[in-house]
C-alpha cells in the first residue's frame, strides 16, 4: 500500500485529538451489551479501540494508515492487560476479508467519510454485512452537513493550541474548509504552526477531503446494503438527532 492520508500526521494525532473523549464510552456500552467479538473500521491509533480492550472485550482494528496503527501497536504492547484481547491488521475498510465474523462492527469519528464515492461506500457496507453475526450492530458516526455552512464560499476556522509533548511545543492550528457541493465532498486545509525554543517558525499544511452524507441518503445506503436503522442520535449522550445536533449516529442491524 502506498502512503495513507494519515500517515502524515499520525505523530501529532493523539496529542490533537487528547480532549476528544467524549465519544468513548458511547462505544464502550455497545461493545459491553452486544456481547461478543468488536472490530473497528480506521481505529486509528486506538483511541476508542483500548478503552474497549480494556473491559476484556476482544477488539480488532483496521487502517489504511501504518504510521496510525504503530502508535497503537506500541499503546498496546505497552499495556500488558490487553495485548492479549488486540488485533491489529493493516487494510482497506471497503475491501477486507478477515475470516470471521464479529458482534459489533463500528466506524467511529466520521471515518467512514474518507470513502469519497457511493461505490466505496456501498463496498464497505457489503464487507460489514459479511463480517457482521447476525444479530449482531453496525454502528456508523457521520457529521451532520448544514445548509448555512455549505452556502459559505470557504470557512476560515480558529481550532486552538495543543500541546506536542515529543518536542515540547505549542502547536497552533487553522483551518480552511470549502465545500464542493456537487461532489458532496469537503476539502480542508489545516494549517499547523509552532514556534521552537530558538525562535525559529514551523508551519506546515495538511489537506483532504471527506464526503458528506445527509440523513435520508446515508440512511438509503444502508438500507440498500442489507441494513435497518435501530437507532439514530444527534451525540454521544444518545440524545436525538436534529438539525444543529453535530453528529449523526446509525446504529444499525441486518435487515
Ligand atoms: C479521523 S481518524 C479516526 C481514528 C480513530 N477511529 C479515532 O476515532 O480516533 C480516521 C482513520 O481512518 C483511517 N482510514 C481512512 N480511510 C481508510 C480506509 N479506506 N480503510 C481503512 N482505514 C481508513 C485513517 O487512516 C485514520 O486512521
């Protein structure tokens, strides 16, 4: 495989996404009630993955990404109560066949947008539906797209500090979104800036796109991949989607 998107700024991704947990035991709870083996499609570093792990649950993980997955070889080799519950496998979430079939299969932080096209989309659905027992869920997070947001030419967009413990520097970062609204897709330009202690300036640009899914279409596809809708939240609390909920969350059963 050649170089994954996220290859390039795996380094930086833990330390990015640190105050991000919110969505963490969301998953924890499903892993726990559908009672069985758990993969995750893009885990990434493991951020969601080991917390399930960690219950003594069975997890495997897939990406695209190598640089991801060894910053999550090393958190769970380190961790010696869950190396045992771990697999992590290098691979495409629209075109994987593991040889077994899992309880719960969940595509958490809008991963499953980086598949740009419907084809893709449906190919990754199809490989869930294979890898899926049958009683088992399928849970997908997608962003909820806005109608005011996608009327704006370009958003230029404040994201704050975070700290890069590696090198002991604060990190600045900006972003700049435009979406392409025939393609369906958003194109962001993420803009990472630092300062070292000699004074000298870093800056560097990261950029990629991800589709975007409204409710009714999002949820056609799943139908026409073997899917039903069980439930759809609007956040991690499991409150209802709406309009200016943020987040759309499918969880989903064969149908
Ligand atoms: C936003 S990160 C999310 C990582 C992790 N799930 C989390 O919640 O922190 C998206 C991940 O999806 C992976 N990814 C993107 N496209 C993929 C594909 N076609 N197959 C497998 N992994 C993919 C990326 O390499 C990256 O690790």
């Amino acid at each position: 495989m050649s170089e994954a998107l996220f290859d390039r700024i795996a380094r930086l991704y833990d330390y990015e996404q640190k105050e991000f947990v919110k969505d963490i035991p969301f998953y924890v709870e499903y892993a726990k009630k559908c009672g069985g083996e758990v993969l995750e499609l893009g885990c990434g570093t493991g951020r969601v993955l080991i917390p399930i792990a960690r219950e003594g649950i069975r997890v495997t993980g897939l990406d695209a990404s190598e640089e991801m997955l060894n910053i999550a070889h090393k958190k769970v080799s380190a961790d010696e109560s869950i190396s045992n519950n771990v697999t992590l496998l290098r691979g495409d979430m629209k075109d994987f066949s593991l040889g077994k079939k899992f309880a719960l299969i969940y595509i958490a932080f809008r991963s499953f947008q980086c598949l740009l096209t419907k084809i893709d989309q449906i190919a990754c659905l199809l490989c869930i539906h294979d890898h899926l027992i049958n009683d088992g869920r399928c849970i997908i997070d997608l962003f909820a797209p806005r109608h005011d947001y996608l009327a704006k030419d370009k958003l230029a967009l404040d994201l704050g500090t975070f700290y890069d413990e590696e090198n002991d520097t604060i990190i600045a970062r900006r972003s700049e979104v435009h979406y392409d609204l025939i393609k369906q897709t958003l194109h962001e330009d993420r803009f990472y800036e630092s300062k070292d202690k000699d004074g000298n300036c870093h800056h560097r640009v990261w950029s990629y796109d991800i589709s975007y899914l409204f409710r009714y279409e999002a949820e056609l596809l799943f139908e026409k991949s073997g899917f039903r809708v069980e439930d759809l939240f609007g956040d991690f609390d499991s409150s209802s989607y709406n309009y200016v909920s943020g987040e759309q969350i499918f969880v989903l059963r064969k149908s």
